[in-house]
C-alpha cells in the first residue's frame, strides 16, 4: 500500500517532469513480483520508462510493456493501447453455443434453482446457488450458463457469469445492451454520449431495474430518493419520484443527474463518475492541485471503492462505443 500511494503522490506531484516520473519509477522497482502483476503498475512503469528515455533500447522496452498490456476489454489494456495510438482490440467473436451445450446448462439443477430463485424475489439465496453450481465448469459451459441467465433477462447473472471463462470472451454476454432504444433516446436528449450511460448502468446495477441497494439507491441508475428529487427540480423534470423504478422514469432522472454532474467537471467524464459515486462534494476537492492527465487523477481516488469504480465505467464506455460504432 505504502508503494502504490508513493507511485500515486509522484503521479500527482508538479516536480519536473523527469523528476515526478523517476519517483514513480523508483516506488514502482521496489514492488514485490506479485505486486508487479498489477497491470496499473505494468502502465505506469511503461509511461514512466518512456517519458524519462534516452535511447531507442529504452524507449524499445517501454513499447513492449504496453505492447504485453494492450490486449483484452480491462481499463489498463485500453489506456495501453491508447498510449501506442490505437484502439484496444476487441476479443474475436466465440463459435455458438451448440443445441447439446445449451440443453445441458438449461437441465443443470443448480443452475434452475439459482434461477428460480432470483426470478421469486430470494436474489441473494438465488445468486449463491447459482454461484455454487458455476464451480468447475469450463469456458463453454460457464458462456452456456450465462447465455441460460441472458435469455431469461437476468443480466447480472448474465454478465457475471460470461466475466468468469478465462480464454473465450462472448462480447454480447458480457456487454449486454437491453432497453437500448429507451437507453440511447435518453442519453441523446440529454446531449450524452450513449455509451457513457450503458458504461455507467452495467457498474450501477447490471441493468436490474428493480435493484435496491442497502442504502437505498434505487432503479436501473442507482438513485437515493433526495437525489431523485433534487435532479427533478433541477432538471425541471415533471415526474413522480416515488415511480423512480420505472424505467424510463429512472433513465429520464438518470440521465439529468449525469449531465448535469458533467457540466458542472466541464465535460469530464471522470470526474463525473467519480461524482456519481461519491457525490460531487468529493471530486472537487480531490481535483484541487496541479493539472494532471485524467488517468493519473483517476489513479489518485482515495477511496478503493470510487477508484474502482471510475475505471470500470470508463472501461465499459469505451468498449460500449466500439459496439456502438462510435468513436471512444
């Protein structure tokens, strides 16, 4: 920990340039082999080799360090990528699922109970069976299961399932883009980057529109109820925040509350995750200091959780904006 917010500080720091990246390289050598694993620390030392190289060899063993992250959906492949100028490349499209394989996850009595479960209202007894039964399956059985969760409209068990196979990845299980016409007309009239909002929903709730978190965010985006109202008299909405579950009711709130947190962090989508997490008071004082990329402010989050958290919904952004055909 005393390494990674030593790496953290040098990032933040208005030293020069080749002093801020020395210490960042410094803190990031003495890293144990298990912690070097971490792809944040694999980016970082490759921003930091190539902003302090002198010769082609340096520069060289940069390049392969990203070139090593650069493949796969996670938000350091896609910064590595972008580093070397391009768009992260998305996994190749898995064969289909054959008849035997689907009948087999459909007949699994774990895999029916865990559903069943979920679908009466006992989502987290549903989710532990369903969990339970996943144990030792294999990639083509685990995008079987998950194909079983998608096709009954159950997208968290949908995509958390498809996110456990290790070498197949089935972009349409794990970035599943249900109510996509309601979500994208939304996100249009708000002057929103669609693919932000399905980036932002797959984190909030998986797209569960009836989710209700502990402390009481409620609906596809995840909204507490003093929000709801709040966003509404802002927004000059006119709507009955107690239909807050309602779909296009959450969306049309959603969707007010995420433009005007962008508006108000000029337009960064960091920042405004962040602040969607973490409600808004905190981004502002965590953007005091010298002016710093977005990925290094972002690495700067304070807490485990928003840190998380911001990185996975720009992760799925970028991503959804490929699907999309449009540009990240």
């Amino acid at each position: 920990d005393t390494l990674a917010w030593s790496v953290r500080a040098a990032l933040r720091t208005s030293r020069l340039d080749r002093e801020r990246w020395g210490a960042v390289l410094q803190a990031i050598e003495l890293m144990s082999p298990a912690e070097l694993r971490d792809p944040a620390w694999t980016y970082w030392k490759a921003r930091a080799l190539n902003a302090r190289a002198r010769s082609d060899a340096e520069r060289s063993e940069a390049v392969a360090l990203l070139d090593s992250l650069s493949t796969g959906v996670g938000y350091y492949p896609q910064l590595a990528a972008h580093e070397r100028g391009r768009l992260p490349g998305l996994p190749a499209p898995v064969a289909a699922l054959t008849d035997a394989e689907r009948e087999a996850a459909a007949q699994h009595p774990g895999l029916q109970r865990g559903l069943r479960m979920a679908q009466i209202g006992l989502r987290d007894e549903g989710r532990r069976e369903w969990n339970y039964s996943l144990r030792g399956l294999s990639d083509r059985e685990l995008l079987a299961a998950a194909h079983q969760a998608c096709a009954a409209q159950d997208w968290q068990l949908c995509i958390n399932t498809s996110e456990r196979s290790k070498e197949l990845v089935d972009l349409r299980q794990r970035y599943p883009m249900p109510w996509q016409d309601t979500i994208t007309a939304r996100a249009t009239e708000r002057g929103l980057d669609p693919a932000l909002v399905f980036g932002l929903i797959r984190q909030e709730t998986r797209f569960i529109a009836m989710l209700r978190s502990s402390a009481g965010a409620t609906g596809l985006m995840q909204l507490m109820p003093a929000t709801a109202r709040w966003t509404a008299r802002k927004g000059g909405l006119d709507l009955r925040t107690d239909q807050v579950t309602d779909v296009d009711v959450n969306l049309r709130l959603g969707t007010t509350y995420l433009k005007l947190l962008l508006d108000d962090f000029a337009g960064s989508q960091a920042m405004a995750a962040a602040a969607y997490n973490a409600g808004p008071g905190r981004p502002r004082r965590w953007r005091e200091g010298p002016v710093i990329d977005a990925a290094a402010w972002t690495e700067n989050i304070p807490f485990n959780e928003t840190r998380d958290y911001v990185k996975k919904v720009l992760a799925n952004a970028a991503v959804y904006a490929q699907l999309l055909g449009a540009a990240p």
